[in-house]
C-alpha cells in the first residue's frame, strides 16, 4: 500500500521492479533510460530490441540483468507540448500500465522515476502531482509498495509558494501556530488500539478508508488496530492522526499513546502543525514537504 519519496540514483534500488522512462523505440537514450542500461549492461539492449517498440502512455517489461531489481519496466511519458495536447492523461497511463504490469508480474514492491520530467520536458512539479495521483489511485486496491525516485535536488518538485510558506512557517515564533488548549485526559485508560477505533468510528469513515488515507500497508494497520503492535513508529501514528483529521490537540493525545509527543522544537512536528493549522489532511502533500525538508514521512 503505501507510497513514499527517495533521493537516490534507481539503478542502485532493490526493489522487484525499476520504470524506465524510455522512448517508442526501446533502445536506449540519455537520462535514466542511459543510466538504467549502463548498469543492467548489454543484455539489457538484447532483450529491448526483440519487444517491437513501445506506444507513449503504454509499458513493456524486462529481466533486470545485472541491477539489483529483478525487472525493468519501460515505459513512455509524452513529451511536454505546453499541457494541451493530453500530456496529463499520457502521463498517467504511462505510471498506471507500468503498475498494472508491476502487479500482473506479482511485484510487491516498484521503484519509480519521475518519468517525463528531464528531456521530455515535464515540469516538475506538476509531474509529480500526476505521479503520485496515479499511484496512489492504484495503491487504493492493490497491496503494493511503491517508490518514487528524485534525482537531484529535492525542493524543485514543490510549489515555490508553499515552499516559501513552510519556510516562514518554520521560522516563526509560534504566533502563527495551532492554539494551545489544554489536552482533554478522559479516557487514559484507552489503549492506542482501543482510541483508534473510537476515532475511526467517530470519523465515519471504514477500516479501509482510514487506512488508505494513512499511507499504511494493510498488515501493519491490522496489526495497530488489533493492538498487535506494541510500538508503532511515530510517522504512522501521525499519519493515522491525518488520515482522521484530527487536530492538533488530539493528534498529541493520540501519540501519546504511543509514547510521542508533538513539540514546536522538531521540524517534523512543527511540519506536521503547518498543515494541521490549515486543515490540509491530504497525506502525499504532507509528505512532499516533509520528503524536501529532509523529514520522516507519514505511513508505515
Ligand atoms: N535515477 C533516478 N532518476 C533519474 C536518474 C537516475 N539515475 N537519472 C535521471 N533521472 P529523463 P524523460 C531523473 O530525461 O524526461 C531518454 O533519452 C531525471 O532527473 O531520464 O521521460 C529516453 O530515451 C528526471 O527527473 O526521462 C527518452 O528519449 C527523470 O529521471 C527521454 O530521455 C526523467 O528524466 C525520456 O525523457
């Protein structure tokens, strides 16, 4: 189930599956499509040129050769025309052929780049919004793991505004933060187990709801629910705290079943409060900004 961003070169992850964002022909280029080759090595090419090509929005799969994943697969982002020539809609099917393949090969776990967004000439950001959308979209009913690969500098792929926002944000001196009310202790005897579901109940929303929201694999939120768990970590707790659009009071009171806090001295908290004081619970935003200030995501 969940999805979360790294900085890292694809060639060196070990996952089930890389995506090669390739061309229609299949053999080879410059950018990740260049760099994927080199590691898997020749063979790589030897298998490419027996696959007849590759439609833009579509996906064909490889062996890994000499890569850590077991397989590749090529797919095809459009090339950015200005955003009016169905850029969007291509770009999402390339990430939802390439997953749809993932799975079909009973991949559990896929590593992504951010396909179109180097020569093809997708701006960044946008193009991370349609990856994430798309995965998430298919994480929602497929048990899966999914990376999505930054390469180079990381706050290129969030809005200049928000950047700056959080920035001040972090900066400030709390003024601007939730307020403070004094925490409602009623209910110390509940477990975190026994406050989840009393939250997801009161939320309205089912088990498979909260826990999409959550960014959580679907074994380790039975395993919290149940109580199974003794420990989750703090990102999981805080992403159940999001996934119920808790407040800032009630998310501390929640992790502090688990043996957290929320404090204004921690960047992750503090990243955390700026999104919760906007009412902003949309999970994969958080985590942009958490993943380009260097920060735990939310999930497990
Ligand atoms: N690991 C992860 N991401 C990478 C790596 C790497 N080793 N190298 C580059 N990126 P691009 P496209 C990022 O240009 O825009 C090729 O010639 C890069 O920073 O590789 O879909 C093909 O043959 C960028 O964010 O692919 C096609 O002709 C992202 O990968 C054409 O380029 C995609 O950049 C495809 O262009």
């Amino acid at each position: 189930m969940p999805l979360f961003l790294v900085q890292n070169d694809i060639t060196t992850i070990d996952v089930d599956a890389i995506v090669n964002a390739a061309n229609e022909s299949l053999l080879g280029g410059g950018g990740v499509d260049g760099a994927i080759h080199r590691a898997a090595g020749p063979e790589l090419l030897r298998e490419c040129r027996t696959l007849g090509g590759c439609k833009t929005g579509q996906a064909k799969i490889t062996k890994g050769y000499r890569l850590p994943a077991r397989y590749v697969i090529h797919t095809v982002g459009p090339v950015w025309r200005g955003g009016r020539s169905g850029e969007r809609e291509l770009l999402a099917s390339a990430y939802r052929s390439s997953l749809e393949l993932a799975f079909a090969y009973r991949c559990k776990t896929v590593a992504f780049p951010l396909i179109s967004s180097g020569v093809y000439g997708y701006p960044k950001e946008q193009a991370l919004k349609v990856a994430v959308d798309t995965i998430a979209d298919f994480l929602s009913s497929h048990d899966m793991s999914v990376l999505l690969v930054i390469f180079g500098q990381a706050s290129h792929i969030i809005e200049k505004e928000r950047l700056a926002d959080i920035t001040v944000f972090l900066d400030g001196d709390g003024a601007n933060a939730c307020p403070h009310i004094p925490m409602q202790t009623g209910r110390t005897d509940e477990s975190i187990s026994q406050m989840l579901r009393r939250k997801i109940d009161e939320a309205g929303i089912s088990d498979a709801q909260c826990r999409k929201r959550a960014n959580i694999a679907p074994s380790l939120f039975s395993e919290i629910l149940s109580g199974a768990c003794a420990r989750p970590s703090k990102p999981a707790v805080t992403a159940l705290a999001i996934a119920l659009e808790l407040s800032w009071e009630q998310a501390g009171e929640l992790l502090k079943k688990a043996g957290f806090s929320l404090s204004r001295s921690s960047r992750f908290d503090r990243i955390v409060e700026f999104f919760i004081s906007r009412r902003n619970y949309h999970i994969f935003e958080i985590n942009e900004a958490l993943f380009v200030f260097g920060q735990e995501q939310l999930g497990g």
